[in-house]
C-alpha cells in the first residue's frame, strides 16, 4: 500500500467530514486529490463548485478555490467561473438528484456546448442528505423514502445522457475501483472539453438499510460484482447487462472547446488584450 | 457649443441599448442572460459588444442559470450584469438571494412588464417592485434603482455597479418596457467623466484573509478566485472564515452585519429628485416612467394655480422614507400614481405615518398613465 499524503490538499480543520461512516464518497474525494496530485495542478489555479446534497458538501474540506452553490445549479456558476477567467481549471462535484433532477437542464447544456469543466458526479441513486427520498436513478423497484411501495419510474442512465448531449470524455466508475475512478478522473482533467465522470457511491445509510443492503461492506462488496468492464459488456446482450454497472471510459473524443472558441471570436474582433 | 461642432457622442438609442452602452462603460466584461421580451434587446446588443473588447457574453440555457454564471463570474473577478422581465426575474430569485448572502457584486436588470404569469410580455407595469425588495427569502439588503427616461438610464446603469462593488450588495435596475423602448436623443458619457468604483480587495498575505471578517466598514475585502487566496463561498450561514456555521453568536454576528450594510450606507445610496413648492397642500409620489407623466400633471397644476410638490426616487430600495416623510409633513395629500395596484403606495404610507392622505392613482392595463388621468386626482386633492 503507498503512502499519498492528502494533507497538503484538505482542509483538515473542517474535520470530521459530514459523510455517514460507509458512505462512498470520501473515497470518490480521495481519488479526485490522488488525480489532482498526478496531473500536477497548482491549488491556487483549481475551482471546485458544488451544488446542494452530500456530495456537494466535499468543497469545504478540499484545499482549492471552493464554491458551494444552490441547489443544481453548480454547472452554471462554474460557467461563469470557467468564462471569466479561461486559465482556471473547474471541478464541479455533484450528485445524482442535484445533476440530473433540478440541475438536468445544465448538465445537459454544458455537455452541448463542451465547455472544459470536469464534473465529478457521485452517483448513489438516493437524495442522502434530506433522508433518502427516490431519485432520478434509484432503480425500479428500489424502495426510498418517498417510494415506501418500490420505486416505479425508470431511472435515468446519467453517463449516457452526457455521451448523447455531447460531452467530449465519460467515464463511469465506482467507490469499490477507487484507483480506476481516480484515472478516470485523471483523464477527465486533462481533456479539452465537458468531461464527466459517473462515480457509483454506496450510501448504506438512508438507501442501503431500505434495500436489505444494511453492511457498507456488503455494498461495496456488490459494487465489485455488478461491475461490468465496457469492453465485456460490449458482448453482452441487455438482458445479460440488466442491473450491471458499465465501467470504463465510456467516450473520449476530440471536438472544439467552448471557451477556446469562445477565445479566437475575441481574437478575430481584436478584442485580446 | 457652436453649431458646426457636432458632438460624436449624441445618440438617439432606446433605453435597452443605453442599458447595454452605459454598462460596457462601466466596465462590464461578462453577461449571461436568457430571452425573454422586453429586455431581449440588451442582450442582443452585448452579444456583438462584449467580445470585441474582450469581455464574454453567454446566452444559457435558462433564467437560472444566467444568474448562477454571473455570480461565478463575478467571484473569477469580472464587473458582471444578467437582464430579464418579470417571469424570467421571478427564476433568478433564489440566485439573487444567494448573491446577497455570499455578498457577490451582481447587476441584474429588469425591464418591468405586465404580470403575473406570461402577463403583457409587450406592455409596460410596474409590477416588480416587491419583487426587487421580497423576491428572494430571507431577510436581506438588496437596492434597486428606477430611471425614468434613456438619459436617466445611462446615468443609473453606470452607477448601478459602484454600490454593488463598493457595498457587495446585488444591485436591481428596475426598468420598465417604456423605458426598454423609447427612443431618445441622449449622450454617452466618457469613462472619465464618471466616478466608478472599483473592487476592494484584500491586501493581507492570503493565510490571514478571512473573507467574511467583521472590517469597520461592515464591508469585508474580496478576493478573486486564482489570485493566491484560496477561500470558501457557501449559501449557508457562514462566519468570518466563510464555512458554514450553527453557531448562533456568529450567526446573529455575520447577519446584522449584512443587513447592516444598507442601513449604514443608506444616504450614500438613496437618490431622489425633489422639486417642492412653497405651501403646497398636495404632493405627487412618482417614480419610473410613470414620473414623467407625474411631473406633467404637477406642471399643469401649477399652471392651473394649484401649488404642488414633487417627489421622485431614483432609487426605490431602500426605500426614501425620510424624504417622504418631509413630503407628509407639508402637505396633506400624496398622490402615487403606479403602474400596478399601489406596491410602492404602501410604503408611503407607512412613511408618512398617517401626517398625509395617500391616494393611489392605479393602471393595470398595460398603458401608460397619462397625466390627464393624474391631474384630476391633484384637483380634488385642494378642492
């Protein structure tokens, strides 16, 4: 096991964290740190937004230019942060009520418009911190506490919905393949463009104990066994991939960046300094 | 001025293009914004704008998350504006709220159309006024400014982003589709000509700035993000260090603070026109649009005998209650002619406090009020 110091990257005052002990997602913060480490980003260049739930909390403790939004709208304020000073370098972190429910409409959008933002999106199919209300992918038949009987709707497959909106790099991985998520993250960094990375969390708390998943070890324990590779899935038909997690990196194209567009319309109306 | 010297610097413009003008002079370099009529126009104008001299416009994807970009923009160091009409005011709220609490310099300007709901998208009201106060949650400082004409709005859209860098407080300019879109003959200021203020930020070594910190001004230094200070910015609670709080002592601390702020600068923000007459027994409360026809009734009075004062906020938050309250004091009327069923009515009464007669003088129809309709209100007043 190496010894990667976090310290130098946390705001170790604001301990202990908010998360519930088998929560996923101070995995998924050390995996982003361990990237950010490699690609050799400066913390004085790095933004990190959050929008509103348990994941957007992880702004507070990490040592970078941090903004904690409202809720959904993390995308939009890091719009703004992305256009008005090109040269930082924008991590939103959010999860899947917060992106894909009141946030959709942006996290569609910055994937059209491929602006480089690097959207970490903690993905644990329950609204955690408001006490485990049914979210956009909570599976059917999963119970929550707004879906007492079973959840009935479809859920949403949210890297897809990025991949189908345009986003130039996706890739999905999970809590329990910590050093897989933490290259996809690395690679998400470093691309031109909207890259997103699907980060399966467990949350035993509030969706695990309503779904006879009660032992975080036993959840990351199913992380492993649901986990498909994409080029096994690739062989596999639908019914095979029924309840099965994709991991791997799901796109990873080149096509023009937003803001270095956005740059050279400038240029061409001599409006560069 | 002799006559063969033409100044290159008169205009005939709309009050949205003098907007739009007005703001690029006052520095503006980034504007997120979303369709909606009657403010379109503003948009329109800084989308060719904003990129020729280096700033950046962005069209997103819905009223929310205009205002969101703003605020991000503002906190990466750009002077910022967002424009909108009632419905599309009515989604920013929540963002609003979250500029006031995070203290984030924001200009958001709304061209006042007919509501609630789709309303008149065409026609003018004045149907946002407590909206621009209550709109968002919470109690909060926020201003507005009302101009009346495409000059007056070229004066407060450059002035609308002094109190908002100075104070840090979101700055509303309360147009209306009147003033959205009258032609008139105007003049564009110079930068040098006007008193722009810019950002304080902080000059201590970034391990001893605390971005919230209770200065003796009650206005903290803020820092760019990417500047060497690496600080924190919630919508919750926070106190001086900017991380959340439950703490009721910082709590109280950092909100009286805040709400402070508008109290104690209250005189350097509130702008009125007063034209009082000696021994006038009724005064007319106008503001808008709706001021000029105000001040065309009041001329007609006089001309008719009648003396008459005249009050004219140009800024409507926070409210020129002491100002009114001299207006109650000589006369015993106050006619406040709205463009709406009588927002801002109220708070000349309670300004006055009972020392004059308010009478309101409403229309929800989306015309204009004329001042034939304002005149008969003063003539009964004395009769």
């Amino acid at each position: 096991m190496d010894s990667f110091d976090y310290s130098s990257y946390l705001r170790d005052k604001k301990f202990p964290l908010i998360w519930c002990s088998g929560c996923g997602h101070g995995i998924v913060m050390k995996a982003i740190l361990r990237a950010v480490d490699r690609v050799g980003w400066e913390r004085d260049d790095m933004v990190m937004v959050s929008g509103i739930g348990c994941s957007s909390r992880m702004p507070g403790y990490v040592d970078f230019n941090t903004l904690h939004t409202t809720h959904g709208r993390a995308i939009a304020f890091a719009t703004g942060v992305k256009m008005a000073n090109p040269k930082l370098h924008v991590i939103v972190v959010t999860g899947d009520g917060d992106a894909t429910a009141i946030g959709g409409n942006h996290y569609i959008h910055a994937a059209r418009r491929n602006i480089d933002l690097t959207i970490v999106l903690m993905n644990n199919s329950i609204y955690g911190m408001t006490g485990g209300q049914v979210s956009p992918t909570t599976p059917i038949g999963k119970r929550a506490s707004t879906a007492p009987f079973g959840n009935v709707e479809s859920s949403f497959n949210i890297s897809g919905l990025a991949q189908a909106a345009g986003a130039s790099f996706v890739a999905r991985g999970t809590a329990y393949g910590a050093v897989q998520l933490s290259k996809y993250i690395e690679k998400a960094m470093l691309k031109k463009g909207l890259s997103v990375v699907e980060a399966i969390s467990p949350c035993p708390t509030v969706y695990g104990r309503r779904n006879s998943m009660r032992d975080p070890v036993q959840m990351l324990e199913e992380l492993k066994q649901e986990s498909v590779p994409v080029k096994k899935a690739a062989k596999m038909t639908e019914e095979e991939l029924e309840g099965k997690i994709v991991t791997g990196v799901l796109t990873d194209v080149e096509k023009p960046e937003y803001t270095a567009e956005y740059e050279k319309l400038i240029v061409k109306l001599g409006g560069a300094a | 001025m002799p006559a063969t010297r033409k100044d290159d610097r008169v205009r005939v413009m709309t009050g949205n293009e003098a907007c739009a003008e007005a703001a690029l002079t006052a520095g503006l370099r980034f504007f997120a914004g979303y369709p909606i009529t009657p403010s379109s126009e503003i948009a329109e104008e800084l989308s060719s704008r904003l990129p020729a001299i280096g700033g950046r416009f962005i069209q997103m994807e819905d009223e929310i998350a205009a205002m969101g970009a703003i605020i991000g923009a503002s906190l990466a160091g750009a002077k910022v504006m967002t424009a909108t009409s009632g419905p599309g005011f009515s989604l920013k709220q929540e963002n609003i709220g979250y500029a006031c609490l995070t203290e984030v310099p924001c200009v958001v300007v709304n061209v006042m159309r007919g509501g609630p709901s789709t309303g008149l998208p065409t026609m003018p009201q004045q149907s946002d006024v407590m909206q621009a106060r209550w709109g968002t949650h919470g109690d909060h400082p926020i201003i507005a400014l009302c101009p009346q004409s495409v000059s007056e709005t070229i004066d407060l859209t450059v002035r609308a982003f002094s109190p908002t860098e100075k104070y840090r407080i979101p700055v509303i300019l309360l147009m209306d589709e009147t003033v959205g879109h009258i032609s008139e003959k105007i003049r564009l200021p110079k930068r040098d000509e006007l008193e722009i203020y810019e950002r304080h930020t902080p000059s201590v070594p970034p391990a001893e700035y605390l971005p919230y910190r209770q200065t003796e001004s009650d206005i903290p230094e803020m820092a760019t993000f990417g500047t060497g200070y690496r600080f924190h910015v919630t919508g919750l609670c926070h106190d001086e260090t900017g991380f959340p709080t439950n703490n009721p002592v910082e709590i109280e601390k950092q909100m009286l603070r805040l709400n402070r702020k508008l109290d104690r600068y209250r005189d350097e923000i509130v702008e009125v026109e007063q034209d009082a007459e000696e021994g006038a027994r009724v005064g007319v409360f106008a503001y808008g649009s709706t001021a000029r026809s105000a001040k065309r009734a009041v001329l007609m009075a006089r001309e008719k005998g009648i003396a008459v004062s005249f009050l004219r906020p140009r800024t409507l938050w926070p409210f020129a209650d002491r100002e009114t309250r001299a207006l109650g004091e000589q006369v015993d009327t106050i006619i406040v002619p709205e463009m709406n069923l009588g927002q801002i009515a109220h708070e000349v009464e309670w300004a006055v406090a009972g020392r004059a007669e308010v009478v309101k003088v409403n229309k929800i129809n989306g015309e204009p009020i004329s001042p034939t309709e304002i005149l008969p209100a003063i003539e009964k007043a004395v009769k």
